[in-house]
C-alpha cells in the first residue's frame, strides 16, 4: 500500500489517532499502560483530548470510528 492509498483508508477510518484536532495526553497512557505492566496482555488503547469538541477521548489506532465521522479532519489535508 502506498502513502496516498494509506491516507485515503485513514481518511475513511476517521479514528482520532489520525485527526488534526488530536492532542495526545501521555501522562494519562503511560498510567493506563502500567495497569498492564506484567499481564502479559496486550493493550492498544491511547487517550487525548479533542481540540475541535473539547473533550477527552480514547481510541485504538487504526480502528474504525464511526462516531467520528462528522468531526475527523485528516491531519495531512
């Protein structure tokens, strides 16, 4: 897959983990992240704050959100 074919599937995802309104919040993952530490589990959730809502979310990168549809801006235009 090529750059444009993978930002034209992100572009139909609309997950946060690719939105220009996205802003991380790390504090909050590395907590989350040692809840996990020696379980042997996996865990893909990240957290951040939406800049166009005002509020706090949390995604799996590369996931489908469907909720997002009408607020997702691609981050690459």
């Amino acid at each position: 897959m090529d750059k444009e074919s993978r930002i034209e599937f992100q572009k139909i995802d609309c997950n946060c983990n690719d939105c220009m309104f996205m802003k991380r919040d790390f504090a909050r993952l590395d907590a989350h992240k040692k809840t996990y530490e020696g379980t042997g589990l996996m865990d893909r959730l990240a957290y951040g704050e939406c800049k166009k809502l005002h509020k706090d979310v949390s995604f799996i990168p590369e996931v489908c959100q469907i909720e997002t549809q009408k607020c997702f801006q691609h981050r690459r235009g």
